[in-house]
C-alpha cells in the first residue's frame, strides 16, 4: 500500500517545470525543510508519508496549488462525504 498519494503527481509537476529531484530539494532546503533527493524519489514513489505542512512547502517550491498535488484524487475524497 502507498505512504501517499501526491507522489505520482508531484513529479508530473517537477518535471512540467524541468526540475531534478535535486533541484526540487534544493528549492525545499531553501524553505527549511531538509530534504534531498533521497526523500524526493520516495515521496514521489509513494514510499514516504508526507505531511501537511511538507505540502504546503512542496506546493510553494512547484510554484503549483495545493489542490494539483491532489489532482485524479479529489473525487475521493468528496466521495466519502
């Protein structure tokens, strides 16, 4: 079972934006947040938990909305209301 599910579509917006996990973790590290590209690859491969605030940080640094990391899941979660 996946740790997330923004991962997959984390990395369609980097590469949309011609990033490296590299620079994406450089663009992190720059928030605060210490991540390398260690932690990039397992975000996007749905093997880390990622949290709130961690999205919000991510969100920032793709220059993308919260919500498009949640793109093709949003159904989801109005389904369960």
């Amino acid at each position: 079972m996946k740790a997330n599910i923004t991962g997959s579509n984390i990395r369609k917006i980097r590469l949309m934006n011609n990033l490296t996990q590299e620079d994406l973790a450089i663009k992190l590290n720059l928030q605060g947040l210490s991540f390398d590209r260690t932690i990039i690859s397992k975000i996007e491969n749905g093997i880390r938990e990622v949290t709130d605030i961690e999205l919000l940080y991510i969100s920032k640094a793709l220059n993308a909305s919260i919500l498009d990391l949640f793109e093709n899941y949003i159904w989801l979660m109005i389904k369960e209301d």
